[in-house]
C-alpha cells in the first residue's frame, strides 16, 4: 500500500481537493455539512490530505474535506493575488505549515494541487515544495490550474512568475491543467470550474488507484517517476471513461485526444514520454488493439509505458500521462503575460508621474473650503 500526501494549496488547489474527497466518499453533495467530521475516504492507498489557506472562508467553503486537514494560516482575509506578501507570509509561518505535514507521517510522494495565478498558492507552492524537497526524500507532484487569458494582467504575471519558480524549486514534475482550454465545458462560470475541477479530481483518483493495483503490463510508482522525469518538466494528463462497449483502440484514441486533455497539446507532436493505464473487463481488452495504439504513440514520443487493470462488468476507462519536451500553449501564454508585465509596469509609471492628476489637485492648492 502506497502512503500519499495530497495537498491543496489557495483557493483553486483547496476546490480540487474538496473535489477528490467527494469523489473517494462515492456519495453525492447531500452529505457534505457531516462529511467533513464523520465520514471515512475509500483510497486504494493510504491518503492524507491538507487544505492551507490564508483565507478562512475559502476553508470554510469545503463540505468533503474534514475540518482537522483544513488548515489556516493566519493572514487577514488571504494575500489579494500579492505573490510579494504570500511569500513573506509563507517565511513566517513556515514552521506551523511543515509541522502539519510531518504530523501526517511519511509518504511515497506527494500532490501540490494549485492555481498559478493568484496569490496564496502561486507564491507558497515553489516555497512549499523547495522545503519539502530539502526535508524528505519522497517525490513532490504539483499540478498547476493555469488561468483564463482575460482574467486580467495580475493573474498572467503571477502564472509567469509562479511556473518558472515551481520549476527551479526542485518539484519532479509539474502536471498543466488550463482553464483557457477547458471552459468549453460550457454551463455557467460556477459549472465550468466545478467541471474542471471534477476533471482534474477524476484523473488524480484513477491514477492513485492505478499505482496501488494489481495490473497485467504493470506500471507503478517508479515507472511514473520515469515518466514525469523526461521532457521539459511539464506534463498533462487525459481520460476517457466509455459509457457504453466500444474499441478499445477507440477508448485509447480519445484519451489523447485534445478535448480530454488537461492542457492543449498535440501528444504526436509535444510529447516525450507517456503511460497508458487501461481498465475495464475482459472481454473489451483486445491484445492487439491495444499494442497498435501503443506502438503508434511509442513510434513518436518514445517510451510508453503501460497497465492493465481487469474489471469484471466495467466498459473500458483509460488513463493517459504525458510528459513535454514542448508546449505552444504555454510559450503563447508567456508572450500574453509579458505583455501584462508591461502594462502593468506603463500604469504605475503613469500613476508616478501622476501628471493629470496632480494638476487636478493643484488648483485647489492653497484655498481653504467656505461653508
């Protein structure tokens, strides 16, 4: 049995990981007011979880996580997307944030779940994880949520800022799942980010179950390790659960597909290495059909790792991870986030210079109100 730790990190990663819990307890939202207290998540492995925020009512907002993992660090009512003062914040209480997670034992790996763009996960996940890395031996995963393009220039600045610290942070890897790419799931904004963050949830489980399950073709933790190991650092993973019999060869092509992708990339083209995990009965889990597909993604990321796990009476569920020697999307992003430094940067110098308002406020300079 595998010992995971998952932690959320800001508003976005605790969402996810409320999200992960209400998946593993397999009951619907009605229980959520008790779930928190009494109920007991069914992982495969062994799962601790941790939701840390500065801000108490992103806490309080979480119905399937118990209110021991909820965990506040003391700072008015968050950071206001101010990566500066979250840092700074994170420094002063770096000790209580690493207490919480040595009392929760020793792990096999570790999830950071978080947003890269606004202010107390983006600027304690690199902090966080450079720590963790310094005082345990166990790998440390983050998955990053990148932002709508129009949610505004601080966002994109702090997305820049945050992907390039997580990866000098020492992080195995950085798992991208892109809002941008993902809303059109379509609904309105609350059901697009309850959507996305089923996804992710969706994803996170199946593959927690994967590495503790007993598989024809095993992949485990250390044929994971490999994976998120190559490439550029970065990753996305994609998922396809048939509803009814189809080809398995089919099930495997939409895996990769770009609309059950996290990120947007084209794998034949960006990828660099993969693992396939496949489950479902018997009777779906043709050999051949199976060998094709992984002999034509193999014949152009490289190595691909593959599972098989065998579900009596289940239609086929296939589990994709993808490493990244390229992305263009996130090359494209980096170009629109430059382009918000700079504004940014063009309004605060306006601001100093201050020149049409301070001639507003001159006129008045010397006078005194009459009543």
């Amino acid at each position: 049995m595998l010992n995971i730790l998952v932690i959320g990190n800001g508003q976005c990663g605790n969402r996810i990981l409320d999200s992960i819990n209400r998946h593993a307890l397999g009951r619907g939202k009605s229980c959520g007011k008790l779930a928190r207290f009494y109920s007991t998540q069914r992982f495969k492995s062994h799962v601790e979880t941790l939701a840390l925020n500065t801000a108490i009512n992103d806490l309080k907002e979480m119905k399937f996580t118990k209110a021991k993992d909820r965990i506040h660090i003391e700072h008015l009512h968050g950071v206001g997307a101010n990566r500066n003062i979250g840092k700074q914040v994170f420094e002063e209480k770096k000790e209580i944030i690493m207490r919480q997670i040595e009392e929760r034992g020793n792990f096999d790996m570790a999830f950071v779940l978080t947003s890269a763009s606004g202010g107390t996960g983006s600027s304690f996940t690199p902090l966080l994880v450079k720590e963790m890395k310094k005082r345990y031996n166990y790998p440390v995963y983050c998955l990053v949520v990148l932002p709508f393009r129009e949610e505004g220039t601080l966002y994109l600045q702090n997305t820049a800022f945050s992907i390039q610290e997580i990866r000098q942070s020492g992080a195995d890897g950085i798992i991208l799942a892109d809002n941008q790419y993902l809303k059109n799931i379509g609904g309105s904004i609350q059901e697009a980010y309850d959507g996305i963050n089923d996804m992710i949830a969706e994803r996170i489980l199946f593959l927690l179950d994967a590495l503790d399950s007993e598989m024809m073709m095993v992949t485990d933790l250390g044929d994971f390790q490999t994976v998120m190991s190559g490439g550029a650092g970065l990753a996305t993973m994609g998922f396809f659960r048939a509803d009814k019999e189809i080809p398995i060869k089919t099930a495997i092509q939409n895996s990769l597909s770009p609309s059950n992708l996290l990120f947007s990339t084209d794998v034949y083209e960006e990828a660099s290495r993969a693992m396939i995990v496949i489950k479902g009965d018997r009777k779906y889990l043709s050999i051949d059909d199976i060998s094709t597909e992984i002999e034509k993604l193999s014949g152009a990321v490289g190595h691909v790792f593959k599972g098989i796990i065998v579900r009596s009476s289940e239609y086929p569920q296939v589990l994709s991870v993808l490493t990244l020697e390229s992305a263009r999307e996130m090359e494209n992003l980096y170009s629109v986030a430059v382009q918000a430094i700079n504004q940014e940067k063009t309004k605060k110098q306006r601001v100093k210079e201050g020149s049409k308002m301070e001639k507003a406020f001159s006129k008045i300079e010397g006078m005194e109100p009459e009543y």
